[in-house]
C-alpha cells in the first residue's frame, strides 16, 4: 500500500506523522506523498481540508484519513493518542469508504471553477451587497447584507452554523443558503431564515455587487473583481474517507458545545 502524510507543521504533529511513517514503512508499506493511495492527515480538521486541496486533482485515486493532534476534530477517527489503534486498523482491516460530494462554485467572467468540501461564501465586510439569487434558474429572492454562504452537510457543522444554519446530520445530502449578516427594513425583506435544499439544486448570484465581494471555498479566497454572476452546485468531486472504525456523528457533534 502507498501512503502520503499531510500535517499541521507544529512540534507535535510532525513527531505523530514521523511515527506513523516509520511504524508503517516497517510493515512493508511504501512511502509515496507524490502517488499515494492512502493519505494520514495529521492535525485538524483545518489540515485535513489543506490535505484535500492538495489531492483535489486526484481525489477518485486517493482515501483519506485524519489524526487529531488537539481536541478531537469533525472529519477526525483518531487521537494523538490513538496511533497504536491507527496503525493495527489500518494495516488489518478494510475500510468502509464514506464518500462526500464537494461544492464547486464557477465564476464564468474569469472562466475559472474552485471546489471546497464545507462551504463557499460570497462577502463582503465593507461594503454592502446587494444581490439577486436564482434556484435552478428561478428567481428565488433578493438580499442586502454582507454576503451569503452554500454550505454542504459536511460544512453545516462549520461557518454555517456560525450564521445559525442548522447543523444537518450525517447521510443527509443536501445544500443549505444562509444570508450573512442580512440587512432588512420596511421597503426590503429576504427569507433570512437558513434554506435547505435538495443536492442537485444550481445556485446562481446575480449583481454588479459582487465585484465588491471575495469568493471564500473552504480556507482558500479569491477576489471577484468585474464578476456579475456565480453559479454554484454540487459537485462531481468526491471526497473518499476509509473509516476503520465505527463513526458517531452525535458523538462529533456534542463537542461543539
């Protein structure tokens, strides 16, 4: 088996991955960061979303698995504690491989297409934005505020729960819009409420606006500047996540609070 590590490039999580490299290549697997089958995140969730983006090209070859080096993360199987039970599950068992779509978010005026796995986000915190939404083509409502945010079930636990979204269960595919920090008066109304919809909906944002907004995909931004419109969809990307243990969501989830 060819493995890869990614990690967060603090003290700790640099001693846990050269653990785990030696541990494994001991047992005969071959160290490949370049072409690998297996990848160890070792960090947070946050690295292993960086994880993500660097194998975004070859996601269909490529399982992923993470160790938390702090609290335990959402996207997270094991504790730094935990790494004599990573490395006899993974050397001994077969995983249940959990798959999770991505959004991409494409910007036509730039011809460009990015790709993030919890959220995208259009906003702006100086300047208001003044915007027109469509589902499916369908005028759907207008918005002024600071932005909105499309976030997949996986990203439900993240910034949009920060806007207070519903945080979505696990299994559930669905997309989610929440406005960000909208702005309503007698002369303007929006839903304001979080809209949860079916995964195969098309999103698209309309508005001179946006060339005042950034497009945030996970950690990663880019600058709209000359953009009038966005389209935004599930998809065809999926992340593929070898689960060698049982996975509680409710479990991940009451440690939110």
């Amino acid at each position: 088996m060819r493995f890869g590590t990614v990690d967060r490039e603090d003290e700790l999580s640099i001693k846990k991955r050269d653990e785990i490299i030696e541990r494994l290549v001991s047992k005969g697997w071959e160290y490949d960061c370049e072409n690998p089958e297996l990848v160890i995140s070792v960090g947070g969730d946050g690295t292993l979303l960086r994880t993500i983006h660097k194998y975004l090209d070859c996601l269909e070859d490529v399982m992923f698995v993470a160790i938390h080096t702090g609290t335990l993360g959402f996207f997270t199987d094991y504790t730094k504690d935990e790494i004599d039970l990573l490395i006899e599950d993974i050397t001994t068992k077969a995983p249940d491989i959990e798959y999770r779509p991505m959004l991409e978010i494409q910007i036509p005026q730039k011809n460009k297409i990015h790709y993030a796995l919890n959220e995208i986000r259009i906003e702006s915190l100086g300047k208001t934005l003044n915007l027109d939404v469509y589902i499916d083509e369908e005028y759907f409502e207008s918005t002024s505020g600071s932005g909105l945010c499309i976030s997949t079930q996986a990203g439900s636990s993240a910034m949009n729960r920060a806007l207070s979204g519903a945080v979505v269960d696990s299994g559930l595919n669905v997309l989610q819009l929440c406005e960000i920090m909208p702005i309503t008066h007698k002369n303007h109304h929006s839903l304001r409420n979080p809209y949860i919809m079916r995964e195969d909906r098309k999103v698209t944002i309309k508005g001179k606006a946006l060339s005042l907004a950034r497009a945030n995909f996970d950690y990663l931004e880019t600058g709209l500047e000359n953009v009038d419109t966005l389209f935004i969809c599930t998809s065809e990307k999926k992340v593929r996540f070898a689960r060698y243990r049982t996975y509680s969501y409710l479990k991940r989830l009451k440690n939110l609070y």
